[in-house]
C-alpha cells in the first residue's frame, strides 16, 4: 500500500507535454511577383515588312527579360524566406 | 482534463501561497510526529499527520504544474520573439526584393524604348533590301502561339 502511494504520488508530478501553440505568418509577396508573365506578340499576318517582324521579336525579347527577372525573384524570395523561418526552429 | 482549469486557477494564486502550503504540510507532518509526547494531543496526530500528507502531495503537485506552467510560458514568449524577429526580417527581405524588381524592370523597359528607336531609325533601311514572306510570319506566329500553354 506504502509503494502505490509512493508511485502515485510520483506520477501526479509528471507533466503534460504539448505543443508550443506559436504559428508565424505565411511571409508576404512583392507585388511585382504575383502577376503572370505576357503572351508572346504575335506579327501582322498580313505584313511584309522586315522592321515589323523585328518590331515584335525584339518585343517579345523584352517581354522574356521581364518575365526572367519574375522567375529569378521568386527564387530569391524562396531562398531568403526559407533561411529565415528556419532559423527560428 | 482537470489540467487545464487547475493551472488556470493556479495562475491567479500568488507563488509565494503555494510555497507556504508546502511548508506548513511538511511542518504539520513533523508536529504529529513531535506532539505525540504531549498526552492531551496525541489524539489529534493521526488526523493531523494525514490531513498533512494529502495537503503535501495536493501542494507539491501545483507547485509542479505552476512551474510546468510557467516554463512553458517562457518557451512561448521565446517563440513569439523568434517569430516577430522572422516577420521583420521576412518584410525587409521583401522590400528589398521590391525594390531590386522595380530597379531591374525599369531597366528593361528603357531598353524596349531604345531598341525600338533604333529599329525606327533603320527601319526603311532593312524594309529596302528584304521583304518577308507570309509563310514565315506565320510559322513564326505558330511558334509564339502558345496554344500547349494557354488556360483559356
């Protein structure tokens, strides 16, 4: 009878464990990434001229750049956000 | 079950109650021993000894749940500085980000405005010496037709 309440008394000073109820925000996006990339343009069909094809071709190069930038800062947000909320683990 | 009320109670008692508590159930532990010298008090020792021994254990286990409770109130207040301390460096990465963008796009678009002066400026040039075949247009607009692509 002495061991049981001995044990017993033992076991009500355990602790409950549980999770520490702390949850960071999902972190933001610039605005500049959020906006999907443009169509390519496409040439008047009904052109024969050389300076419109080129037109639409150095276009659609600029067009490309900007949507590389898009791309490459998304990465870099991933990059930085995930080194930063895993420093607080 | 019981856990959750109990700390909740125990939250508003001061420590130094409960530190008290415990030093007089240990004292009255000792006392029944102690008094069972004195004839007219014997009676009461067992009763005493008993009533100690519970209030002993009912003590000592809040004074484990207080500071159960209170360790992990501290790791919380940790956790909720590391995570402001994470948003603040979050946000000032996103607005360097930002600004990095808008500097990087700025550039682009000065460029599409050069680039297009400058075909404006040899455009009768290099509309002399070639004319373009439709068919090239439009295998040309077939490759930037972007059908597999397309949601719509």
């Amino acid at each position: 009878m002495t061991r049981f309440l001995i044990v017993f008394s033992l076991l009500t000073l355990t602790a409950c464990s549980t999770p520490v109820p702390v949850k960071p925000k999902f972190p933001g996006v610039p605005q500049e990434l959020v906006t999907s990339c443009p169509d390519l343009g496409m040439i008047d069909p009904n052109t024969t001229k050389l300076s419109d094809v080129v037109y639409v071709v150095a276009d659609n190069y600029a067009n490309y750049q900007e949507c590389k930038i898009k791309v490459d800062g998304w990465l870099d947000w991933y990059k930085t956000q995930r080194s930063i909320y895993e420093g607080i683990k | 079950m019981f856990s959750f009320p109990i700390q909740w109670l125990i939250g508003f008692v001061p420590s130094w109650i409960l530190h008290v508590a415990v030093v007089a159930s240990v004292l009255g532990i000792t006392a029944s021993y102690l008094l069972k010298i004195i004839p007219w008090v014997r009676l009461y020792c067992i009763p005493l000894r008993i009533i100690s021994i519970v209030l002993l254990l009912v003590f000592v286990w809040l004074e484990g749940s207080r500071a159960n409770n209170d360790a992990w109130e501290k790791k919380i207040a940790e956790a909720e500085a590391k995570v402001k301390i994470a948003e603040e460096k979050s946000q000032q990465a996103n607005e360097d980000l930002q600004n990095a963008l808008k500097q990087k796009t700025k550039k682009i678009k000065e460029e599409r405005v050069i680039i297009k002066e400058k075909i404006k400026r040899i455009e009768t040039k290099i509309n002399a010496d070639c004319r373009v075949d439709p068919e090239a247009i439009a295998i040309l607009n077939e490759a930037a037709g972007n059908k597999k692509g397309k949601k719509k």
